[in-house]
C-alpha cells in the first residue's frame, strides 16, 4: 500500500477541507516562542485554497486534560496564521457543535478556519475507541474530506487522527509526505557515511531508535544527559550527573553490538562539569572519565559535552553525506552549556548530503540558537513521531493513510 496523497481526493474546488495540522507550539503569556510548526503548516493550506477548497484547520496544544483551558487556546495561533496566509484566519472557539457549524457554514469560497483546542474535548484522547468514533462524527459533519498533515501525532490514536481519517475520504498532506520522504531516505536508502548524533535526557527514550540504526549507519555520537549512563557502561564514574542505572547492561550491550558490526560510537572525551544546575553556577571542563576529579567531587553534574568532544563531533557530522540529529548535547537554555549543541548544528548547516534535524527539543533549540530553518536539509516537525518511525513502529495515523513502513 502506498500514501495516500492530495491528488487522490480529486476535484477539490467548492469543497471543505478538513486539515489536522500540528500547531502545538511553546506559548510563554499567550505569546508563541517558536512558530516553526505553524510556519510547516503553510505549504498545504496554499495548495488547498488554490485548488479552490475551504479550509478547516484543527489541532491540539498542550495538554489541557479534556477541558477548556485558556493557557492552551489556539487564538494566538490563529492570528499568527493570517499573518503567514497574509489574509484572515477565523476562529471557532469550539471544536464541535452548533458554533462551530456555523463558522463553517460562514466562510468565503476561499475561507480558512482555525477551530479551538481538540483536547479540550476528552474523546479526542480517550483509550475507548467509541468515545473516539464519536467525537470524529461530530468532526466529519464540519467537512467534506480530510488532509491529515500533522506529523507530530501520527504515532497517537486519537479521533483526529486516526478515526476521522476513517470517517471521510482521506489523504496525507505536503507536511507529512515530506515528512515520509526524508525518514525514508534515512532508514531505506542513506547516501554514506551516515551519522546519528543522539542526544537527550534519557538513554530509555532512545533505545528503540539505537537498535533499529546500529545495523544502518557508520557512526553513531552520543551526547546529552544520555551519555553518563553510557560512560558507566564503560566503569567511569559520573558524580551527580543524570544516570539511568537500570540501562546500564543495555547499553553495554550496544556497544558490543556496535564493535560486532564495524559501527563506530562515539562517545565524549570531556564533558563540562557544573557544582550545581544553573546558569550562573561554577563549571569546568574535564575529562569524560574524570567527572568526579574537581573541588565539585562526586556532587559535580555533567551538563554538556566539552569543546573538544563539540570539535570531534562536528568534523565527523560536517564530512558525512547524511546525518540524523535527535536531541541537544548538553543543557542548552543556559548560556555556559549550549556550545556543544550549537557546535553540532553548526556542522549540520555544512553537510552536503542530507542534514536532518529531528525534531522536539532539537529543533527547538537550533532557533534558540539563532539558526535558520533553510540552513538544514530538513526539520522535522514531530520528535516522537520521527523516533518511532526510525524504530521501525507502525504508526497508527499513518496505516489508515495507507503507508506501510519497510
């Protein structure tokens, strides 16, 4: 089976457009931070409105518990949107139901729509799928056709998602086809050498990606909170830095795996090491296997690669022909420990292959870091979504657009 796309919904003019798009962005006092998935969102409206539909587009933000919550309504976004489109975005706050029947009813022939948060209403996140098929009913009476473009929650079976999918014509848009091209290329048909840079709090949450890659790539980095946990696979001790000891044997496991296959991991040399977690807290750089030899001792915290692992990384990323980068290298919020991620997206501007940034926090912090979104060959917009198709998962808002993955 292949995606369904666009074109396969036929003549589109005159018609309503369902778009579940992902607009979960950062809000700090109703102000988006970082508007990257709503400025992904653009491509396919245009392409619907000048195919001549009205389009309604719908996501979630946040996570609002099944009920209003004004922290996480979509209006902000609805105004950033007209700006983006460069003309209005109405907006239904609701998501069902009589109001936002009439909203639709209102539009112009070119008209776009933003309804309100989707998790304000529980059924569109509830584990019982009729409670699901319910709400998604509720949903198809707004539209004629659905395009599902919101990457960020294929992995999730959720009634905008998966049964509305269900309940009208449906098709994937721009977004996630783009999305499908580049993971593809990643797991199916790398040009080499390939590199996975891994980062990130915790080991757990990668492990899945770590073992369905190993046998797919030539090198494989690891920085972030996750590398202590590697580094006591390896009998060094690691002072108060964050350390998943129940993956300990895991991971020696990979290592061994890794040596097994010719694949190189790379781990860090020297690490900066802080007396406690802030940006103004005393920190030095030290040898990855002398974390504990500082006046910190064994209360000091690892909190981002050092300058020399930053430059070791970044020769390998800058020469290889494709490179995935999951999650930052150190705490880059704060000042004293960002160079070694902004040293790895430095070099992921400079490969000549195929750089992609995978989504979540990493992309969220290549803008913190003033980089553009053009410098990269791809940003994705869904961070777990993007791990849990590189660990080989079928995925659920996927499957029912009629992709199987390899």
């Amino acid at each position: 089976m292949t995606l369904r796309t666009i074109e396969s919904l036929g003549e589109l003019s005159g018609t309503t457009v369902l778009l579940r798009c992902d607009l979960n962005v950062p809000l700090k006092e109703g102000v988006i931070t970082d508007d990257g998935r709503v400025r992904a969102s653009v491509p396919t409206i245009d392409a619907l409105l000048t195919a001549g539909a009205r389009v309604v587009a719908m996501s979630h933000l946040g996570r609002p518990d099944g009920a209003p919550d004004a922290r996480y309504s979509l209006a902000p976004v609805a105004q950033r949107l007209s700006e983006l489109l460069g003309k209005p975005v109405s907006f239904s706050s609701t998501t069902v139901g009589e109001e936002a029947r009439d909203a639709v009813a209102g539009l112009p022939a070119d008209g776009v729509l933003l309804l309100e948060n989707l998790r304000f209403d529980a059924r569109e996140t509830s584990k019982d799928a009729g409670e699901r098929e319910a709400f998604a009913r509720e949903l198809a009476e707004l539209g004629d056709v659905l395009v599902s473009d919101g990457f960020g929650v294929v992995h999730r079976k959720q009634a905008s998602v998966f049964e509305l999918a269900e309940a009208l014509p449906s098709a994937a848009g721009l977004l996630i086809a783009r999305e499908l091209e580049v993971l593809d290329r990643l797991t199916e048909s790398p040009e080499r050498p390939y590199a996975v840079v891994l980062g990130g709090s915790k080991v757990s949450d990668k492990l899945g990606v770590i073992e369905h890659l190993l046998p797919r790539v030539d090198s494989l980095l690891i920085g972030g909170g996750m590398l202590f946990t590697f580094l006591a696979a390896q009998g060094h001790k690691v002072g108060s830095s964050l350390l998943e000891a129940d993956q300990i044997d895991t991971v020696r496991g990979y290592l061994a795996e890794a040596e097994r296959r010719g694949v190189e991991i790379v781990l860090p040399t020297d690490v900066v090491v802080a007396s406690r977690f802030g940006a103004d807290t005393e920190h030095m750089v030290r040898p990855a296997d002398g974390i504990e030899e500082t006046p910190f001792g064994a209360s000091g915290l690892g909190l981002d690669i050092g300058p020399e692992t930053a430059a070791r990384f970044a020769e390998i990323v800058a020469a290889s022909s494709t490179v995935f980068w999951n999650g930052p290298m150190g705490v880059f919020e704060l000042a004293p420990f960002a160079a070694g991620t902004k040293a790895v997206a430095q070099a992921l501007t400079e490969v000549s292959g195929l750089g992609v940034v995978g989504g979540g926090d990493s992309a969220a912090a290549v803008r913190a870091l003033g980089f553009e979104d053009a410098q990269f060959g791809h940003i994705s917009t869904g961070g777990g979504a993007s791990l849990e198709f590189l660990e080989g998962k079928q995925l659920p808002g996927l499957e029912v657009l009629g992709w199987q993955s390899a």
